[in-house]
C-alpha cells in the first residue's frame, strides 16, 4: 500500500536551556540557550512518522514559507511557545492536486491545521474522488462540510461539536484528551480505551494517532486493531518531550496467548504465566467459563467459580488481561484477538494445540508433581485416611 500526506507543514522549533536566576527586567526565568531542534509539525509529522514505520508515503509540499511553532523549554520546563504564522491561498495548490496521479495511492490524508492548506478541501476531495479509487482520511480543523466525500475523519472531542461533525453520516473517529476513543467505521461502532500515563508534551499526538491507525491499515488489519494501535501511538507520543517519531515496536506490542481452567492455581500455573509474559509485551489469558469446565471436567468441577478464578489471575503480575470464554475450546477468541504466539504446557505437543493454525506455538516444560488433579486427588485421599 502507498500512502499520500497532503495539508499544512508547520515547523516545529525547540529551544531547549537551562536557568539560574530571573531576569531583572521581569519576574522571568534568564534561559541559557543549550540547544535548537527543528522538526516538522503537523502534515510534516505525520509524513515522518509513516515513514519512520516503514509505510510507502508520499508527502505533498508546496514551495511557500511555513508556520513556525518555537517552544522556549527551561531545565525540562516548558516555558512559553511563540507562534510565527504563515498562510497560503488554498487555490494556489489546486494546480499540484490535478499534477498528482491518485491511482498510485491507497490512502490520502488530508492534515488541517487552518494554514490555508484545507480552504480548498472540497475540491481536493472531489479531484481525488472522481479520478481514483484512494480513500480519504481527514485530520480536520474547520466544519464538516468541508469535508464531504471524505472516507474518514477524526475530529477531537471539541471540534466534533465546534464543527458539527454530530452530523456526520461516513465514517468517525472521536479522540477526548486521555479518555476513552469511540468510533463508528463500516457500520461498525468501536470504544477503545486509553492507558492513562504521566504526560510530559501532547505536541503532535494526533499526527501520531492518525499515522498509527494508517500504518495499522496498510497491514491489513481489522478495525478494532488498528485503532488500539493508533492509541497506542498517540499515548506512546505524549511521554516524551517535543515532537516523536514512532517506531514498529512503539505499536506492534507482541502479545503473547495462554488459556486454561486454572481451577486450583498451583507452582506450575505460576511458572507457565511467568515465563509466557517474558516472551512477548502483553500477556492475555483465556479463561474458561464455569459451565466450560464442567464439560471439560466433569461436573464436580470447577471447585472455585470464574469470578474467583478471574480475580486470582488479574492478581498475578505477569498477566495484563483475563478473558472468559464459554466455548470448549478458545478457538474463536484466539481468531479474534490475532495473538503474535501461543504458549502452553509442555504436555501438550503442538498439533493438539488449538488454535495452532492461527499463530505460532511456544511450549513451556510442565513442572513435575504439579497439577490440578493432583492436588484434588491428594486432598481426597487426605480426607479418606482420616475417616
């Protein structure tokens, strides 16, 4: 897949220093000037970053002078930012819009941060419509209108009222600073949460968000994943300080697959999640519902219900999340969730291991002498030489 980033390029420009005392003209910190970064904003981010992921992607320049964003940043502090703006005239582009074969790509985005870039939205939208089959994603700062025949924009949650995008019949993606991210794609409707974490600069953010979801697009993969990796992005950008460069580990976490009863946790239990979360970045459980075990096991069994079961396992700090699934086996939620490897005990061999065909298979030794069974058995035996 190709990419093209069409919008307004801001540079963004750091001034980073250091301060011992406060100017005697005003109650203002005397920076000492350690060093400059220049890195580029806006359409220019988002470029850089697909491209950083690896993504084919072009980016649509026009010859102008750009907007310049200087951010004074003291001893880690951000201290004030001073705006140097500079516009265009929309019409001046329409000429390298028509210049532009669009069959070449499978997605434009359309970058708007109201430099002058997007005052011709609709025409660019039009062109790209009626002369190719590449789908449009707009990152919007001004009405929804504007943007009529887009495929998708992502509005935050004031410009989705500020611009109307309530009204918004195509495709949606709402981000809300922090909170949850909902979304309606294909018909589809989608609430991703978002990890809350220590924020050190929310520049660039939602370049990061965007050229997170279109990097997940151009892998093919299903809505749901892409936008948990567009927050990923998004989240992962806002811990660092000035504009970021996202990379394929930042958003391909590598999530490792177990499942199982986990009736009675034991050793053995505990050794298997242990070593399972070290192979990979997230660690998901499969837990089978009570009604599962039962036709698994027997009906004496579960001996402590799935609640209790669920909560033992969210205790254990090597496991990021426990789902309960009602099937036998956990076919259908492995399809689902797209798992990078599954682990299981060593008395398994891999052909019995479900779900095999759908991702690599890691095997951990067993640890002798420790089972569920056993520890059942044993109990029962106990109780038996005491009658």
């Amino acid at each position: 897949m190709k990419i093209i980033v069409i919008g307004d390029i801001i540079i963004d420009k750091y001034i980073y220093g250091t301060s011992t005392r406060l100017s005697p003209e005003a109650p203002v910190p005397v920076v000492n000037q350690e060093s400059v970064v220049e890195t580029y904003g806006g359409a220019g981010l988002v470029y850089n970053n697909l491209a950083n992921l690896n993504v084919k992607v072009d980016l649509l320049e026009y010859p102008h002078a750009k907007s310049i964003k200087t951010r004074i940043m003291c001893d880690g502090h951000y201290v004030t930012r001073v705006d140097d703006d500079k516009f265009i005239e929309g019409e001046d582009i329409i000429g390298l819009i028509k210049d532009t074969d669009f069959t070449q790509y499978d997605y434009a985005i359309l970058s708007d941060y109201n430099k002058g870039m997007m005052n011709v939205a609709n025409q660019i939208i039009d062109h790209i419509n009626n002369t190719s089959k590449c789908k449009i994603i707009v990152d919007p700062k001004r009405q929804a209108d504007d943007f009529k025949g887009a495929w998708l924009v992502k509005p935050n949650n004031s410009e989705f009222g500020q611009f109307n995008f309530n009204r918004w019949l195509g495709n949606i993606i709402t981000t809300n600073a922090g909170n949850d991210v909902v979304a309606v794609i294909d018909n589809q409707k989608f609430n991703i949460p978002v990890d809350t974490v220590e924020v050190s600069d929310v520049t660039g953010a939602g370049d990061c968000f965007i050229a997170g979801f279109v990097y997940a697009l151009t892998k093919g993969y299903d809505y749901q994943r892409c936008l948990e990796i567009a927050v990923r992005g998004s989240t992962e950008s806002v811990k660092h300080s000035g504009t970021y460069l996202l990379t394929e580990r930042d958003l391909n976490k590598k999530i490792i697959f177990t499942n199982g009863c986990f009736d009675i946790l034991h050793k053995g239990h505990l050794t298997l999640l242990k070593e399972a979360r070290t192979l990979g970045d997230r660690l998901i459980v499969g837990l089978n519902s009570d009604a599962s075990v039962s036709r698994l096991k027997g009906k004496t069994r579960p001996i402590n219900d799935v609640n209790v079961r669920q909560e033992q396992l969210e205790l254990i700090p090597y496991v990021d999340e426990v789902i309960i699934f009602e099937e036998d086996t956990p076919y259908e939620l492995i399809q689902s969730l797209k798992p990078d490897l599954i682990v299981k005990g060593g008395d398994y061999t891999v052909p019995e291991i479900v779900g095999h065909d759908l991702a690599p298979v890691h095997i951990i030794p067993t640890v002798e002498g420790h089972s569920t069974t056993d520890i059942i058995e044993a109990n029962n035996e106990n109780i038996n030489n005491r009658t």
